[in-house]
C-alpha cells in the first residue's frame, strides 16, 4: 500500500498501488455484479421480459412452417437475442447509470486513484454478463423445445450479433450519460426501446401498418438488423439494401458512445 499525508500533515491516507489495468477492471467488474445481482426486479424483468414473448408469440406458432425447412421459430429465434440486448442495454444501463449519478456514486468513484474508464468498463461487462445469461437461457429453451439451426454456429451470424452488442452499448452509455434526472432517463429509454422494439417487427409484421409508418420504421436500425440477422440464420435471402441500412449505425453509434464520453468526462470536471 502507498501513502499520502494529508492536508494537515497529521496523518497518512493509505491508497491502493496501481495494478494492471485488467484487474483492475476486473475487480470492479465483479463488484457491479454483485451489486446488479442485489436487485432481484431488474433481472427478473430483464430475463422474463424475452421468455413472455417467446411463450405469447412464439410458442403458439413456433413449428408452423414458414417456407420449406424453415419454422416460424426459426425466424423469430435471432429477434429473441437481439431483444434481450437491445432491453438490457438500451433501457436497463441507462437507467443503472442514471441511479448510480443520483446517490451521488459516481463522485465517490471519481474520488478514488482509478481511471474513470475502469468504472465504466465495468458496468458496461457487468451488463453484458447478464445479457449473455438472458441468452443462453432463450437458446436452452429454443433449442430444447424446437431445436436449433447449425447457423446458430455460424461465424457470421455471431460476429454479427457481436456488432450488434457493440453499437447497442454505444447508445446505451449515451443515453446513460445525459446529466438528467433518473425518472427522466427511464422515460428516454423506454421510450427509444419500446419505438425500436415495436418497429422492428419482432412482436408482429409490419406490413399491416400504414404505408406512412411504414416508411418511419425504414429508419429503425433495429428492425435491419433483425432482418439482417434472421436472414443469416435461416439462410434466406436478405432484403436489397438492408446489411448497408445495417451497417450504417456502426459509426453513428460510435460517435454517439464518444459523445457520450465527452459528456461524462465534462460533468467530473
């Protein structure tokens, strides 16, 4: 352990050496995941949430076939991971840092010898832990229950969902990082969920919407990636212009998430 005096001279502060930054991303990792773990609501909704509309939407027609050799499961399945990503880290994240910023935790954080990117690497991981846990549990269910297409193993259909991870985090940081209240933060959150969510054409098609909305949705990123993702994983063919439309929020996200950097670094000043 190091010391530092303190202003009056009268006594020593003992401050923690500086290990690697790896553990010590680690280290706080593990601790916002016993604390996320604390809050027994929010996983609750953030596992149930996925599995209620698998079992309201999905199950009921889950082998009804759709075109040769491909189940109505089988398209509805890559739309189930991306929810939980898209639930967890749109709308649960934001809301996390948004609290955290209200107890006044984050100054805390700030007042210790650690890098501020530390602090964020590790909620940004505790995050992505539990949306790992929320799908393995859709892909233990799916696959139990209907079984799974070999594409699930397919190299481009995961990196893609990795990208997608990405610029979900992105926005999600963003939308954490607004120096708002924690009520206002919830309500930006879901309501960019709910609006991505339902015009992406997961919960039902979209071709019964009014040509108007219709093309509004055009401008979901969501329901591309959705159609992009299941189109890889049921070996369909893809929509013209859809990886592009996809593709395309890659470096809006980006510079979104360093936006959101900026705003973060500024409000600790």
């Amino acid at each position: 352990m190091s010391q530092a005096k303190t202003s009056d001279g009268a006594g020593v502060i003992s401050l923690p050496k500086a290990g690697s930054a790896l553990r010590m991303v680690f280290t706080w990792f593990r601790q916002e995941t016993l604390l996320l773990l604390r809050e027994p609501v929010a996983i609750f909704f953030s596992l149930a949430f996925p599995m209620v509309i698998y079992f309201f939407i999905g199950a009921p027609y889950a082998n009804e076939q759709i075109e040769p050799g491909v189940k109505f499961i089988d398209v509805m399945f890559p739309t189930l991971i991306g929810t939980v990503g898209a639930n967890l880290l749109l709308m649960g994240m934001p809301v996390y840092f948004a609290e955290l910023r209200a107890r006044g935790v984050d100054r805390r954080y700030r007042a210790l010898p650690l890098p501020g990117v530390v602090f964020a690497l590790a909620i940004i991981g505790a995050m992505l832990l539990l949306v790992a846990s929320a799908s393995a549990l859709i892909i233990a269910v799916v696959g139990f229950a209907h079984g799974l297409r070999i594409e699930i193993i397919s190299p481009q259909f995961i990196a893609l969902n990795l990208m997608l991870l990405a610029w979900l985090c992105a926005v999600g940081y963003f939308l954490g990082s607004l120096n708002v209240g924690s009520r206002t933060t919830q309500a930006i959150s879901a309501a960019l969920f709910f609006i991505m969510f339902f015009g992406s054409g997961a919960a039902a098609p979209l071709e019964g919407l009014p040509a108007w909305l219709q093309t509004i949705t055009e401008f979901n990123p969501l329901r591309h990636w959705f159609d992009l993702l299941t189109g890889v994983y049921t070996s369909a063919e893809i929509p013209e212009g859809t990886v592009v439309k996809a593709l395309l929020v890659i470096p809006v996200a980006a510079a979104i998430g360093f936006l959101g950097l900026y705003l973060t670094k500024r409000s600790s000043n």
